[in-house]
C-alpha cells in the first residue's frame, strides 16, 4: 500500500477539527496518519487536541505553528513532516469537513497512473444537498473557480480529468511536489491551490476527478471570522496568479480580458462598500508583483507541455458565477 499523511489545518476552530479526525477514522484504507497542524491558534485548541490524542488517537502526530501562517504555510508544515518521513501521498483536509469512510481509498485509486499528481472527489456542502466543487476550472478570462459550485448534488459530473483540485480535500503525490514545489505561501489564503493545480499543469502532471470519492464541507467556517479577509485575499492573490503561471503565448490573450474583469470586479467591490480591503488586497498584489515576475522565469523555464495545451484545458468562458461581466459583454457584443 502507499504511505498517505492526512493534513488537517487548525486554527481556532478545535470543534470543527475534532469532528473531522473522527470521521478520518472510519476510513477505509488503512495505510494513513493524520498529522494536525495548529496554526497558532490562540483559543484552548493546543490543550484540546493534546487530550484527543491521549484519550482517543494516539496514532496523530500534532504539530504546533507559533504563528497563523495562512492556509499554504500551515499546509506546508504538514507536507514538509511528509517528505521528511518519506510518504507517498499527502492528502489535504478541511478542518471544517467530513470524509465518507471511502473517500481516501478511491482518491488512492484514482491517482495510481504515474501521469496522476493529483486526485480529488465529490466536495459537498455539509447539509449534502449541493456541491461545493466537483474539481476546479481555469477560465480563458484568468479566472479559477470551483467546478459545478451550488449545483444539485445529482448533477454531479461524471469522472474524468479537471484543471485543478481544491486545497481542502484533495491527495497529492509527493513525488510532483518534490518537482514543482510547496505551496506558495505569499498566497497566505485564497487560490494558492490554483496556483498549485497550475504549476503541476505546466510540469506535465493531470488532475483527475472521482465523484465517488465524498466529502461535505461548511463552507467559509475560517475566513467568516474575519471581516474582509476573503475581499483582500482575493484581490491581492488573483492577479498574482496571472503574473506567475500564464505561459508567454497567452499572456496578451488572457491579460486583456483578465485585467478588464478584475477592474470591473474591483469597482464592483467599492460600490457594494468593500472599498478599503478591495484595495488594499490591489495595492498588495502589485508589492508582491516584482518577487512573482522573477518566480514566473523559473516556472516558465520548467514547462513541460505546450501553450497549445494549456489553452486547450481552459475553461473557454467567463465563469459562471460573474453575471454581471457577463451582461456587460452580451451588451457590447451581443454574445
């Protein structure tokens, strides 16, 4: 069997998280360890997970962060202790989620092929009426977004290959890791797991999608409690993406309609009294910018596929969540 650490994220939500190692338990397939990363949590979680581990797992291994690293440098944490103990796999999990006892053993499955660097199943809300994400797009505009997001869940896609795979319960070969790298931590939250999916596109590596491998998820547990937090994520990370991971043959292409779209977006923001952390997350991603154009020569350097390619796994549309852009260039164009 092949040796898969489960990194489940803590911060401040030790309820949510004790919850989910529960449910970790009852899986399947056998050959895993659940390592906790508490992310510098400031509530009672470091006591509380200290006591599930001597009174009802003893097999994690709990990892204390000083400081709240952000979603990629918690994750990182947990995938650095993988690699260092010579895994196979790291799975990620949501502390704010539950698995279906077969969710890991379908995942495993699903990423054999040696072409495989990352599998991901069937996210659902938690009430598991609608989906969360079935696999993730990469649109034509430069924009990612959560395949078939608030769809009834017996529309669920059948399985197959997606552009990328959500951070919150997904499996990844370490062996793509050791080639393509971490998380990107200037991310800190928000779309680090596009930039990801991206990077292991550009290396060569698919992303298949398994609708039988079942999670449910509460959506926006974390960054709820923090006013604006997901506004600045947003808006600092998304350009940030562009500037990184676009190949050379699409810059122009994608660009245009990708900084036409985020301009719309942005004023959108400060209409609907989003304004300062809008801009501020705006002001950020252009600082971060310089550090991501000398990161871009690297990841662009290492392409092992043609531009051809990529463009070909785009999602070729606008996604379908901006209505708005959507009205406007039917005005325009009539399209």
């Amino acid at each position: 069997m092949n040796r898969v650490a489960i990194v489940v994220l803590n911060w401040n939500g030790i309820e949510d998280t004790l919850e989910c190692l529960t449910s970790l338990k009852s899986q399947t397939y056998t050959d895993f360890k659940v390592v906790v990363v508490d992310n510098g949590s400031i509530d009672n979680s470091k006591e509380l997970l200290e006591k599930y581990k001597k009174e009802s797992d003893e097999s994690i291994q709990i990892i204390h962060n000083p400081k709240n690293r952000g979603f990629a440098g918690g994750v990182n944490t947990g995938i650095s202790w993988a690699l260092t103990n010579n895994f196979d796999y790291v799975a990620l999990f949501n502390n704010d989620a539950v698995a279906d006892p077969d969710w890991l053993k379908i995942l495993v499955e699903a990423a054999q092929p040696e072409d495989i660097g990352i599998s991901t199943g069937l996210l659902l809300h938690r009430d598991g009426k609608t989906i969360d994400s079935s696999g993730d797009w990469q649109s034509s505009w430069g924009l990612p977004f959560p395949r078939s997001r608030g769809n009834p869940r017996d529309e669920a896609p059948e399985a197959g290959f997606v552009f990328g795979a959500s951070g919150g319960a997904s499996l990844y070969k370490l062996s793509m890791i050791r080639q393509i790298g971490l998380f990107d931590e200037d991310f800190f939250a928000y779309y680090e797991d596009a930039d990801f999916s991206f990077r292991a596109q550009l290396a060569g590596w698919k992303v298949i999608y398994s609708p039988k491998a079942i999670a449910y998820h509460k959506q926006g547990a974390t960054s709820s409690k923090i006013p604006g937090f997901a506004i600045y994520q947003t808006f600092k990370n998304l350009p940030l993406l562009f500037i990184k991971d676009i190949p050379n043959g699409l810059r122009l292409k994608v660009g245009i309609k990708f900084y036409f779209a985020y301009v719309l977006i942005l004023l959108n923001a400060i209409a609907k009294g989003n304004g300062k952390p809008a801009l501020k997350g705006t002001w950020m991603s252009f600082i971060l910018s310089f550090k991501k154009l000398k990161e871009r020569k690297e990841i662009q350097k290492n392409k092992k596929v043609t531009t051809h390619y990529i463009e070909s796994v785009f999602w070729n549309d606008l996604p379908p969540d901006q209505t708005g852009i959507r009205k406007l260039r039917h005005l325009f164009t009539g399209k």
